[in-house]
C-alpha cells in the first residue's frame, strides 16, 4: 500500500498548491491535490457544488476524496482548507507527515483578495476567514507533525521550511 511522504493542510489561499509542486518537485514525488480531484470527477467547481448541492453535500465527496487520494498517492497531497473538520480525515491522517501552512488574516487579505470564488467567504470576507480560522486552528494543529508560517515569505522560502522541519532530503 502506498502513502502520501507529505500531506499540507491549511486554510484557503495559503499557498497549498504552489508549495506542494514545490515540494514534489524536490523531493522527486508527484503532486497530487485534492480539491483537483473533487473538480475532475464531479465535473464542475467547488463552488458550484457548495451552490447546488450544499456544504454537508460537498464535505461527503471531499471526505471520500482525501481517504482514497490518502491510501493511494505515494507524492505530496495537498488537502482542501476544510478537510480537517471531518474527524475520520483528521484520524486517518495520523501517522502521515502532515505539515500545516499557517498564515494571519492580513496575509490572507494580500493572498487571495478574499475574493468571492471562495463560497465560505462570499459576505463579510474578513469576518468570515477570522471566524473560519477560529474554528479550524486547533484541528490544523491537532493533525499537524510541523506548522510552518507563510507570512511574508516566498512560496520557494516555505519549501525550505517544510524540508528542514521535516528533515526530509531534497531529490
């Protein structure tokens, strides 16, 4: 059975993509994320699923999403910001090497404008992201082996980061 080398979790806009084809990159592994994988296979946005079909909906197809990509990628897997509420996800990620991208509200206003293509984010942006961190920093950290901080540093910077607080050798 495979399993992911190192899985990122943090909230939307950290920078989870970038730093995990980075990662993949030098550690010689695929890159697999699995918000990409909800899109593919459903055939429409994340956004449009939250929309049509609701929050509990979309949270049931990115569980089952994780636990596959989970037991079957052997890379760096990138999770989507809210896959750590599920406690089976937060479960099965025991025992992985799970680093958590942490960043401040002020960063994330800088990062992704805290646009409206984030469905949990549509009103109120700034409110809603303090208020989604509030909620989700502790199971972050709970599923964490590292936390490295994105503020103010190049996605090339928090790869390094990840690598040395790993202890992982670059390919």
């Amino acid at each position: 059975m495979t399993a992911a080398q190192v899985v990122l979790v943090g909230p939307m806009g950290v920078g989870k993509s970038t730093v995990g084809q980075l990662l993949a990159d030098r550690l010689g592994v695929g890159y697999r994320d699995t918000d990409d994988d909800i899109v593919a296979a459903q055939g429409r946005t994340i956004a449009e699923i939250f929309v049509d079909d609701g929050e509990p909906a979309f949270r049931a197809i990115e569980k089952a999403a994780v636990r596959e990509a989970l037991a079957g990628h052997d890379g760096v897997l990138a999770l989507g910001g809210g896959s750590i509420l599920d406690a089976d996800t937060r479960a099965l990620l025991a025992g992985h090497r799970v680093v958590y991208l942490s960043m401040d509200v002020e960063e994330a206003v800088k990062r992704t404008g805290l646009n409206t293509a984030r469905p949990l984010l549509a009103v109120n942006p700034r409110k809603q992201w303090r208020e989604l961190m509030e909620a989700r920093r502790a199971l972050y950290e709970e599923v964490a082996t590292v936390v490295v901080a994105t503020d103010g540093r190049t996605p090339e910077e928090v790869t390094r980061a990840a690598l040395d607080a790993l202890e992982l050798k670059q390919a």
